[in-house]
C-alpha cells in the first residue's frame, strides 16, 4: 500500500514538471507554434472534460456543445473590445476610454450565462434520448451559430461574418500576457513569450476543471448521473429525480464550454462564426468516445490525441501530395489520414483509447 501511494506520487510530481517544462523546451526551438498547438489542445482538454459531464456521465449525447463555447468567446469579445463602443453611442458615453472588463469578472459571467443557456437547452429535451436528442441538440448549436452570424444588422451585435477582433489580453498580476516576460534570477534570465504565458494560464484552469471532474465523478450526483446513464427507468424507480439531474448536468457542462471560449477568445485576441461550426462539435464528441466514455484520464488523453493528431499528420500529407503529383491536396489527405486513424483507434480499442474500469464484476471466481 505504502508502494503504491509512493509510487503515485513520483508519477504526479513527473507529470507536474515535464508540464512546466514542457513550453520552454518548445520555446526553445525557435518557433512559436508548437506552444500555441499545445495552448489549442489544452482548451480542447477542457472543452472535452466539459462535455463528458454530459455524455460521459450522464449518457446524453449533445451535438451542440459548440454553441456553449461561442457564448463565452462571444461575451468575451463583446466586454473586452471596442466593438461595443464604436456601434453603441450610448456605451460610449458610458465608457469613453473604452468597455475594458476585467478577465476574471467575465470569466465568472460567462460561467454563469452559458450554465443559464445550458439550463434552457436542457428543459425542452428532457424527454428525449438517442438520435433524437442528438437531432436537437445539433440544431440549437446550428441555432446559435447562425445568430452570432447574422446579428450584425439591423443592430451590429456581433460584426456578423467579420467577428469581433482588438480583444484585451489577459493582465495577470499587473502584466499584460500579449507581451512577453522577462524574469531574472541571479545570472540566469528566462523570458517567456506570450503562448507560453497563456500555455500556464490554461493549464491552470485545466488543472482545476480536472479536480472539479473527479470530485463530480465521486459525488452522489455523479453517481446519479452515472445510473441515469445505464438504465434511466431503474435510477427512476429508485427515487432519483432524473428531470433536475439531467438539468444539472446540461449546466454544468455549459460552464465548462463558456469557460472554454473565454480563454479562447482572449488567447486569439478575436472571435469569428467559422470557429463554432458543427465538425468542432462533432470533434469533441470524438475526443470523449475516442478516449473512454466517463473515464477522466481517457478523456484527457483523446483531446490530446484528436488535436495534435492533424498538426502532426500536416507533415505526413505534403510528401503524399507530392507522390501524387498535386492530384490529391494536402489539407485532403490530412483529413483523410485522420480519418483512417479514428477509424483504426475505434477497431483496435472499441471502448476507446483508456476505458473506465469495469466495475461490479469479481476479479477471482
């Protein structure tokens, strides 16, 4: 017993310095990119740890996700640019130097109304399982998209197509994250670029978000979640209020997404309708299943793999166009190649990448 808490430990204390460690080395190559490939998928972890509250614990497939995430990148874009004050007269009066929200006022507001949001998406599908609530749930995404697409007349809500850019970065401890940090300790001097600085930022909220999964995954509601999941006439008939369960999840999960597009939107210093199109739902579906259904570390692992996979398979593509003269072109292949590779993940590990242990059955006969 001693062992394995040992044992544990060293694991958690390895996994917590290579994730320090691991921007600066990337840094250190010269190029900024891999760090900001590592800040995507960061958000997606978060994005997929959200979603598998829904169908991962409580067995509900929801195909609008996305729409979640828009409503905080939305906020976001809205409270912390100039948008607002050039297009609203009124504002402007209000805020002559500007609508420049504090990051972590609207971080808790965008907690908030997407939970709200998600509360109101979860009412008129409480009575809905399977295709259907997949059907439903993938039109209000579609839903909100279209709105965030064509809210720029007759009153410029959103700036339509255009989105909204000129978003504050994030001020942590009176510095500005879209400027690099230069730290000094004796002879030794680090500066940290700006992905790096949001690399900790998200991991910071991916880290809690983790605590929260597991500490939801031991509760007695996530135990509630988790027989609604199995059999929802048997959770019934033991006397759980399914409805309110149900509603809690679809909440708690829009937190999750609404959190999400916050950091997105101020990582990207904009917001614009074709980053919340269907196939990023459909995508973070993929992680969850791909992963392991309710399975946390799973999860974690199906994010990392579904959104680094096509920065790595961007490498593979070009040498195949080229061996097929141009006929076929890279981005193609590069879908293609992702393709094929879910589809050999799913036949080779049908209950994903890293299942949940199996439970109520007996080791020994």
């Amino acid at each position: 017993m001693l062992n394995t808490q040992a044992s544990k430990l060293v694991t958690f204390f390895a996994v917590a310095a290579a994730l320090l460690v691991l921007p600066l080395i990337l840094q250190a190559t010269g190029s900024n990119s891999w760090v900001r490939i590592v800040d995507i998928a960061l958000l997606y972890v978060l994005l997929a740890l959200g979603l598998n509250i829904v169908v991962g614990f409580a067995g509900l497939l929801d195909l609008g996700f996305i729409a979640f995430f828009a409503v905080g990148a939305y906020l976001y874009g809205l409270l912390a640019s100039p948008h607002l004050t050039q297009n609203f007269p009124a504002i402007a009066a209000m805020f002559p130097d500007g609508l420049h929200m504090s990051f972590w006022f609207v971080m808790i507001l965008a907690g908030v109304l997407a939970g709200i949001v998600g509360l109101i998406l979860g009412f008129p599908v409480l009575k809905l399982r399977g295709d259907y609530l997949a059907i439903v749930t993938l039109g209000f995404g579609e839903i909100v998209r279209i709105f965030m697409l064509n809210l720029d007349r007759p009153i410029n809500i959103t700036n339509g197509p255009k989105g909204i850019s000129g978003i504050d970065p994030v001020t942590v401890f009176g510095h500005n994250m879209g400027q690099r940090l230069t730290v000094s300790l004796g002879d030794w001097t680090f500066t940290f670029q700006s992905v790096t600085l949001y690399y900790y930022l998200i991991l910071f909220f991916v880290v809690i978000a983790i605590v929260i999964a597991y500490r939801l995954q031991d509760s007695r509601i996530g135990r509630a979640w988790m027989a609604i999941r199995e059999d929802e006439i048997a959770a019934k008939a033991m006397g759980l209020n399914t409805r309110n369960l149900k509603l809690a999840a679809f909440g708690m999960s829009a937190t999750f997404g609404g959190v999400s597009g916050v950091l997105f939107a101020s990582l990207m210093r904009g917001v614009y309708p074709e980053s919340f199109i269907l196939m990023e739902s459909v995508m973070v579906v993929a992680m969850v299943v791909l992963g392991g259904l309710g399975h946390v570390p799973g999860v974690i692992l199906g994010a990392l793999v579904l959104a680094g996979l096509p920065e790595l398979l961007r490498h593979v593509a070009h040498p195949l166009t080229a061996m097929t003269d141009g006929r076929l072109g890279p981005e193609i292949l590069r879908q293609l190649l992702i393709a094929l590779a879910m589809i050999i993940i799913m036949l080779l590990r049908p209950k994903g990448l890293w299942p949940a242990p199996e439970h109520g059955k007996s080791l020994s006969k």
